[in-house]
C-alpha cells in the first residue's frame, strides 16, 4: 500500500507531535473508522440518532408518546400510512397477512433509560433464572431509537387514550416497571394493552429499549411460577425481538440457524421448536426459495428416467425468518418495478446512452459518483423538454442544494411522499409523473422504496441512481444494491470522474486504493493523534479556529463526522466538547439554546440538520436550510441531538464545504472501506482527518468490506423480471 502524500500516518502516533494548524501538514491520505467499531457503544445503530435509524435501521417509533396535535413529522407519517394502507389493500387476496406489529423491540440495556433515549446496550442475554438488575432512573436521554424509516402499523394509535394509559400503568406497576412505561407501551400494543400484558407479558418487548432480560423480570413479577424459559409466549416474542434487532442492522429477514443461535443464546431449550411456534401463530413468516424447475422432459427410452435437474451440490437455499412488515415491502417494491417495467411504452430518445436508456424502458439504473449526478439531472431537464412530466427527487434538502440552479425544482423524497412537495396525485393515490429521477438511491430503505414505487403510475418510467460504494440506508433493506444486482433491467455506469484531490482520493478508496494524492491547496490535511481525548481536542481546534483561518470555512459550514454516537470520541462527547466552545450556554430549552446545531429526526431514519431559533410553549424552534419546523415539546428528548458532530450515516446524501473525519484509536477494529469513502466523500472544498488509528485505514480500505444484509429482494426481482432462458 502507497502512504499518502504529505504528513502521513506515523507508524508509531505516540512518538509524533500533533499537528498544531491546517497549515502544517496538507497534502495527505488519512485514516479511518467504522460506524459501529470499539469506539461506538456495542450494537448501537448508526440511523439518525439525530434521525431516530435507523436504522437505520432502526426499533420502536420515536414519536409514541406523542401528543394529539399534529406535528411535521406525524403529518408526514399520516401521509405514508395512508399509502401503505392501500399496497396492503392490493395484497389481501394472497392471503392477509398476519400483523406482527405488536411484537417490535429496541436495544438499550437499561428499561427506563433506555426507552427514552435508546442507547446502544452491549448487554448479553442471561439466563431466565438470573435475579433481574432494579431498573434505574432514567439519565438525560442522547439520543432517540434508531428504527427503520417508514410508516408505523396502520392500527397503532399515535396518541393513546388516557383511560388506555392509566390501566396499564396499572399492570406496570404490579410488576414492578416504572410507571412513565404506560405511554410507550398504550402506544405499542393498542386499546387492548394492559390485558395483553397481563396475558403475555413479554409483550413489554414491543417497546424500543426493552431488553429480553428486562421482560423475563417483569414476567416473573407477574405469573410467578407459571412462567419459564421455554414459555411458548416468552420464544414467540424473543424471535420477533431478533428480527426487529436484525433489522437494526439492515437485514429484512434472517436465516432460521441464526434466529435458534440467538434463542439459545437467550436461553431458549428448544430453538427449533421455538422458531415452529412462532411461525404457525403467524408472528413471522418463514420463506423458502424455490429452484425452477427445468422444462419437463420426456423420459429416457433407455433409462427411463428424467434427467437429473438439481444442482451439483444439491443444496436447497436456507429456509429464512422475516416480519410481516419487511415481507410485504419486499413483495410491494418488486410487484410495482415489474409494473413499471412492463407498463411503460418503449421510444427512441436521442442523447446520453442513459436518455437513450430512459427512453426504452420502464425502469432503468445508474452509478455514479457526485460529479455523475448532473447526468440524471440532464435527463429530466430533456424529458420536460419532450414534454413529459419528469421529477427529481434527493435524500436531503442538502443534496438538492448541492444540485445548484437545478436544485429549485428537485424535492426530497420524505417531502415527495409526504404530499408537502411535488406534482400532487390523483384520485388512486398515484403521482402525476411520467419519469421520476431518485438521485442518492442506496439510502433508500425498502419500505420507503416500496411506498414510493406504488405511488407511481403505469407506465411511469423509473430511473434509481446513486453511489454504490456508499453506506446503506439507515432502515432495513439494500434496494439499489439488489436491484442492481437482479439484472433485471439496464445499467448505465457514468464515466465522469470527480474532480481534484477529493475526488482522486475517495474514487481511489472506491476500488480498494488509498493512493498518493497531491494537495497543493490544502483540500486534505492530516492531523495524527495520541489517544481520544486528544482527538477531541483537536477536532475543536480544527473546526473553532483553524479551518476558518487556512481555509476560510466558517464553522456553520463545517461538519464532523465521527465514527459512532458511544465512545469517548463519538458524536455526544464531541458535540458535548463542540457546544462548549462555539455556543456556550445553559441549555435552558430541554438541553438546548438558541443558535445551537442541531440533528433532528422527523421520522426514525431520516436526519434533517439545523439550527435552534427559539423555544416557546409548543416546542423547540429550528432553522433547516431555508424553512422554519417546529419540534414539539414531547419529542425534543426523543428525537433531537446537537448536530456539530454526525454519523457518516446520518451524514450520507449531504456534502459540506468542509468536514472533519475523526477516527480515533479504538475504532480501528471496526473499520470498513464503505465508511471511509463515505465519511471523506461528504467534503467538498476540504478534508481533515483527525487520525489515531495508524495502519488500520489502509487495510480497511483494502479488505474491509461491509457486512452483508440478508434481503429477498433480489430474488423477487429475478422470478418477476428475469428474461425467458436465464
């Protein structure tokens, strides 16, 4: 491997003095960290904890509790829920599915705490019979669950009734959980849900943050003796809590040995028959992909047999576990781009070989990196000028900014969807479109994918296009990823490079290559570190002082992105260590003062960034971009963070003229080249990388790939779309 140009990584930072400014060593590649590494706090996700995963993805619904008012981010799910009532409408006659909604879960260790801030718990499952740990009060929450965007069960009540609440306050109290539980848990299992507990007490799982060992306690206060390990109700909730935690990760199913290796691990004696129960009481689904079958021959005069059709090794794909949601986004999504596909009217479009693509088909794909974005921006600009109805749609108000003058007619789709941007729809539900353009594409989730394409309209042409390199959606899913592996329909690669130093360095991390790269105007700067504490202190450094002087970056402009929320360098201690020195103050507003940064997540999984106003009776005040949102004052302390520093998660789909990579010692293990080219790639004009992780970067962009999600996509494509003989 290469060393960078300029100020490299020392082979041994201990013995290094820290770059002091900007100024005293440019011109280098850096090094990097994962999302999730050692520094992070154990399986927390990385979706918007300044945008409530997401995950991605991705628990319970950060807005439980909320109040009765309808706030920007209710109107927005009011409007999804809606649509996804509809795809579930079309997809009765296969049979109604069984609704698992009541069985989803979070992941912070601790029950009260963790509910209201959802941290990332590195807890293990114990033993049933361990005596359960008292239930702490809560701290100041930091942090609000990360779930997969997309809308909640369409039977779940956003603002349960006060007669709802004070019985099950009631039943939380026999069993000995805190009482501020009754709102979350009203909210989770519906009308009916202090007799569901009394019932089935795990049910508690239903709630973000509540842990297995958590339940077993409240279960044990409640039933006493009639209760053990292999309590059919106790497995049937411990598998869904698993695929609600998978999908954490990304994964819309999981194959059935890794759910028994986790019910074992949860002390389950029998996985299998666990898995089996839950499956016939329709809490989740259990799938098996078919082999075609070759075309039926005649038998052999000789042998008189039929020719062997199995494979060489005569392995059937493994059996998999999925909830009933994912399950049905999947199916949707495929349904309605095989719709499109077939619906859409072939036409000779003179141009670019992706106008040239677009014209021949309903659906079409193309990679790319930042520079590429203006080739589909082209494309829409030339459908308007054939006189079609043609839209682009961004992941962020950001990245429509960064599209210029062509941004002004581009929308986000959270805004698309929600009915608050765009051509409006129709009688059906339908947008009035003939060609959709979605830029930032593999930040698409399935649900919110899946959504998106029922909204269109026969004949509608689709073109998905993005980076593929990047990180995924913070929600559960990998659609542009499967779609593009399907090859079901035309993929159009660009050929536009990006530009200078950034673009040399991040291109050469694409294809595993952290290469030398020339910096003469201090576009990539390197600035090594001893330990995280020092990183901290150098980050404020870099951002309060020394880019704006080197560079002339103002620090509004400046973004940090780190590799985790957990850790002694992660996004709180950053911000913590950032708010201290640009925008001192009390935090008079729930933690909060006026011009403070801001992450705040509308819906889990989505990260809008702002700035604070001003607060009053209804809630926090925020600037985003060119709008004014209000936060209600109920969701200030489940779904707003400060925002100095971010995620490259939450980062993802926006670029700032300058930005801070803070990758410090203990994150090393967990590093993954999509993260680093992810992280670097949001610069614009300039990169720091505040390094203490040595060689770590080169053998993460060389090797470290990230792990896989496990999808049905991909094959739901290939059985809709795949041409005749293949």
């Amino acid at each position: 491997m290469t060393e960078p140009s300029g100020e490299t990584a020392p082979e041994a930072p201990e013995d290094v003095e820290p770059t002091e400014d900007v100024r005293e060593g440019t011109g280098t590649a850096p090094a990097g960290a994962t999302e999730d590494g050692p520094g992070a706090t154990a399986g927390e996700p990385d979706a918007a904890e300044g945008a409530g995963e997401t995950s991605e993805k991705p628990d319970g619904d950060a807005g439980a509790s909320d109040a009765p008012g309808l706030s920007e981010a209710q109107a927005e799910l009011a409007a999804q829920r809606e649509l996804r009532a509809r795809i579930e409408a079309r997809k009765a006659e296969k049979g109604g599915p069984v609704a698992a909604g009541a069985k989803l879960s979070g992941t912070a260790a601790d029950l009260l705490a963790a509910v209201r801030a959802v941290e990332g718990g590195a807890a293990k499952g114990s033993a049933f019979y361990e005596t359960a740990a008292p239930v702490p009060e809560p701290s100041a929450p930091e942090r609000p669950p990360t779930a997969p965007p997309g809308p909640p069960a369409p039977e779940r009540p956003t603002a349960p009734a006060p007669a709802t609440t004070a019985a099950v306050r009631e039943v939380l109290a026999r069993g000995g959980a805190p009482e501020t539980l009754a709102g979350p848990v009203a909210a989770a299992l519906g009308e009916g849900a202090a007799a569901i507990l009394l019932d089935d007490p795990w049910q508690l799982l239903a709630v973000a943050g509540v842990r297995p060992e958590q339940a077993d306690g409240f279960a044990r206060a409640l039933l006493g003796p009639d209760c053990g390990p292999g309590d059919p109700r106790r497995t049937v909730a411990l598998t869904v809590w698993l695929l609600e935690q998978a999908a954490l990760r990304g994964h819309t199913a999981l194959e059935t040995a890794a759910v028994c290796t986790g019910l074992a691990a949860h002390s389950v004696p029998d996985p299998g028959e666990a898995v089996d129960t839950a499956v016939s009481e329709g809490a989740v689904h259990l799938f098996r992909e078919e082999r075609e079958e070759a075309p039926e021959e005649e038998p052999d005069e000789e042998v008189g047999e039929k020719a062997d059709t199995s494979d060489e090794s005569g392995e059937e794909p493994p059996a998999l576990l999925g909830l009933d949601r994912y399950a049905l986004a999947e199916e949707s999504l495929a349904e309605g781009l095989a719709r499109l596909v077939r619906t859409a009217t072939a036409d000779v479009w003179e141009g670019s070989e992706l106008e040239r693509a677009a014209g021949a088909h309903g659906l079409v794909l193309h990679t790319g990196g930042e520079a590429a974005r203006a080739e589909p921006v082209a494309l829409a600009a030339a459908a308007r000028g054939r006189g079609l109805r043609a839209l682009v749609a961004v992941h962020s108000d950001g990245g429509r900014r960064a599209l210029g003058a062509a941004g002004t007619e581009a929308v986000t789709v959270a805004a698309l969807l929600a009915g608050a941007a765009g051509p409006g729809r129709d009688e059906d539900g339908a947008f009035a479109l003939d060609l959709l353009v979605v830029l930032d594409a593999p930040q698409l989730d399935v649900e919110t994918a899946a959504t998106l394409v029922e909204s269109l309209p026969d004949g509608c042409r689709l073109v998905l296009s993005g980076d593929p390199e990047v990180l995924g959606a913070p929600g559960a899913g990998r659609v542009f990823a499967d779609a593009l592996a399907a090859k079901v329909c035309p993929r159009i690669a660009s050929r536009v490079p990006d530009p200078g130093p950034l673009g040399e360095l991040v291109s050469g991390i694409g294809v595993g290559e952290l290469n030398q790269v020339e910096a003469p105007g201090k576009e990539i700067v390197i600035v090594p570190v001893r330990d995280a504490g020092e990183a901290v202190h150098r980050t404020v450094q870099l951002v309060a002082d020394s880019v704006p002087r080197a560079i002339g970056v103002p620090p509004e402009r400046t973004q940090v992105v780190t590799v985790g929320h957990g850790g002694s360098a992660g996004t709180r201690a950053l911000n913590a260590a950032l708010k201290q020195r640009l925008n001192p103050g009390p935090g008079r507003f729930g933690g909060y003062d006026p011009g403070d940064r801001v992450a705040y997540a509308p819906v889990p999984g989505r990260t809008v960034t702002g700035t604070v106003l001003s607060a009053d009776a209804e809630g926090l005040r925020l600037r985003c971009g060119d709008e004014e949102l209000l936060v209600p004052k109920e969701r200030v302390e489940s779904a707003l963070r400060h925002g100095w520093a971010l995620t490259a998660h939450q980062a993802a789909g926006t670029r700032w003229p300058a930005v801070v990579a803070v990758l410090p010692g203990d994150a090393a293990g967990g590093l993954s080249r999509p993260w680093v080219y992810t992280a670097f790639g949001r610069a614009e004009r300039h990169l720091s990388v505040v390094h203490g992780v040595d060689q770590a970067l080169p053998r993460a962009v060389a090797e470290g790939v990230a792990p896989e999600r496990t999808t049905r996509l991909r094959p739901l494509l290939e059985g809709l779309l795949a041409a005749p003989g293949e």
